[in-house]
C-alpha cells in the first residue's frame, strides 16, 4: 500500500505524466522510457481528503480482506457522522470538563 501527502503523490504522478526536457534533471533517466499516460490524470482529479492508493497484480478480494482485517477505531472528529445512533444519558461523566474533549 502507498500512502502520502496528496500534494507529493500529485506531484509525482504529474512528473510520470510530463514529458522530460533537456533542462531536467533526469532527462537522460526518462528520455528513452517516457510514454504519454493520460489515464494517470483520472487518479489525479481522485486524490482529495485522506485518500490512500493500493497498486496489485491479483484479485482484489484478497486485498479487501486484508484491509477488513486491519481496520481501527478512531476517535471522534469534529464534523464527523457516526455509523450508527449514539445516544449519551445526562449526568455526571466523573471528568473534569477539560478531559472531556474526546466525547
């Protein structure tokens, strides 16, 4: 799996995307194995919020299980819709009102 900041992996599908020009740096690297990649810039345009990319030869019911295997809980976010109802009584917590960020 490949993670990143979507700014750095939008930067470097872009470069895979460009053509190399003599005045870059690793124009002899690319010059003999560039090929135009317009199909590139659909991943580009997907690359908003916390996107995670995932590259695999197979089938991709094993990567789904690997995935459902590795999920965890997090807290709560501002903003954020819970999956389900969440109903919390009234009443003391038995927190100071400093300790109660994470509710």
């Amino acid at each position: 799996m490949i993670m990143g900041k979507n700014t750095l992996m939008k930067t470097c599908i872009n470069h895979l995307m460009s053509e190399p020009t003599e005045e870059d740096d690793d124009y002899e690297e690319r010059k003999d194995t560039w090929k135009a990649r317009p199909e590139l810039d659909a991943v580009v345009r997907q690359l908003k919020g916390n996107t995670g990319i995932i590259f695999h030869n197979g089938d991709l019911t094993d990567v789904k299980e690997i995935l459902d295997q590795q999920v965890r809980e997090a807290p709560a976010r501002v903003g954020s819709l819970a999956p389900d109802n969440v109903w919390v009584r009234s009443g003391p917590t038995g927190l100071d009102p400093k300790q109660t960020s994470f509710f």
